[in-house]
C-alpha cells in the first residue's frame, strides 16, 4: 500500500559526525517534503522535493530526491548539538493523499 | 505574532469526559489539519479542511469530531475521553488551493499535550 517507511528510527552521533535519514516508498510519489520537530517542539518545514533526481542543500543539509521517485534521504555533514530532534518526510501520492514517515530521532552528543 | 495557534497547551482530564481543543491561523491558508502524536512520536493525521470542507477523514473514532466555522478556525471535539487518547494533538494549515492535498508547506501549531486519567 502508499506509506513511507523512514530509517533509522534512532542515531546517536557524536558532533562533528555525519547523519543520514532515509525514506522508501513502494509507489512513486508525487513530492516529498521534511519536518524536523525539536524535543518538546512542533515539527518544521524545511523543504520540499519535487523533481526526479533532485538535489537540494541548506547549508549543512543536503537533501536528494531518487531518480525513480520514490525514495529520499536527509544528510547533514558535521552535526552539531542544535541538530537535535525528529526528521520527518512526508511523502505525497497522486497530489491527493499524503503520509509522515515514522521519524529518524537524532542524538547529537558533545 | 503567532501563525498558528492552538488552546489550550496542556489539557488533563477525566476518562469519559468531553473537551474540545481550538486553533486559529491568521496565515489565510485554504486548509487546517489535526494530526495525533503517540508516545513514540509517530505522526497520524485525523482530518483535513480545505475552505471548511471536510477533505481528509483517516480513520478515527466518531467520537473526534472536527467543526470548522470559518476557513480560519478548525476546532476538536472528543467525546467520552479514554486513556489511549492521551497523546500530543498538533494543527496544522497549509496554503493548497487544490484540494487540501498536502502540496504545500504545512505550518504547525505548539500542539495540545492531552492527558487521559
């Protein structure tokens, strides 16, 4: 059926190591976007994908779109102790009916 | 000022009661969300409202009934509270002149901690 499954549910790094968070679809999407919510927080829009092979990068983020549309990955190089939270994806099908994927946690020690 | 907002920020009552959680966004967005939070973070949307017209109804008790007065204001009503429905309850609004689909950013709000006892 339509839903993204995110991988890993849990990384803990140590700053200054790099994260990479995974989403997987079975059926081509539409778009794909990514939340973070900060611990205690509401989740945040950070960016949306729409193009086959996409790459987008903010800063230290680096976000692809796969050829196929249907999968997609958050890298951030060199994390820091304010990259700590919950990755969402979302991922969009027919442009009518979407889903969050479980979330990556991420644990940045200092 | 805050673009989405929601009351109250922490809710704590009785199993079998009825309470209702309200959110404002002064954005001019076509369409509200309610999205549930469990314990372990998954993020479950409930119901979509594009223009106060029902377009997303997941899955979910009859007991959560959603009321839109205005395309501004998407309110929560949960009937007969029990304890699985304690969780974080986040709304949600996003321009989307199509449909309520999901195409474009969505803007949270602080989230409503509910606490069934």
């Amino acid at each position: 059926g339509q839903q993204v499954m995110q991988i890993p549910q849990y990384q803990h790094v140590q700053e200054g190591e790099d994260f990479t968070t995974y989403c997987n679809s079975s059926t081509t999407l539409s778009n794909i976007q990514w939340y973070k919510q900060r611990p205690g927080g509401h989740p945040v829009f950070l960016i949306q994908l729409v193009k086959s092979g996409e790459v987008k990068k903010q800063k230290r983020l680096t976000f692809q779109f796969g050829e196929a549309k249907k999968n997609s990955s958050l890298h951030i190089t060199a994390t820091q102790t304010t990259d700590v939270g919950t990755y969402f994806c979302a991922g969009l099908y027919n442009f009518n009916k979407f889903y969050f994927g479980s979330g990556t946690k991420l644990n940045v020690k200092p | 000022d805050t673009a989405v907002s929601q009351t109250p920020k922490y809710l704590v009552t009785q199993m079998g009661n009825d309470k209702s959680i309200k959110c404002e966004q002064n954005l001019g967005h076509d369409t509200m969300y309610w999205y549930k939070q469990d314990s372990k973070k998954f993020l479950k949307i409930m119901f979509s409202y594009n223009n106060k017209e029902l377009i997303i109804n997941e899955t979910v008790p009859n007991r959560f009934s959603p009321k839109s007065p205005d395309k501004a204001h998407l309110n929560l009503h949960i009937n007969s509270l029990e304890l699985g429905d304690s969780a974080v309850y986040f709304c949600a609004s996003s321009q989307d002149g199509i449909r309520g689909a999901g195409t474009d950013t969505q803007y949270f709000g602080p989230g409503t901690r509910l606490t069934v006892l």
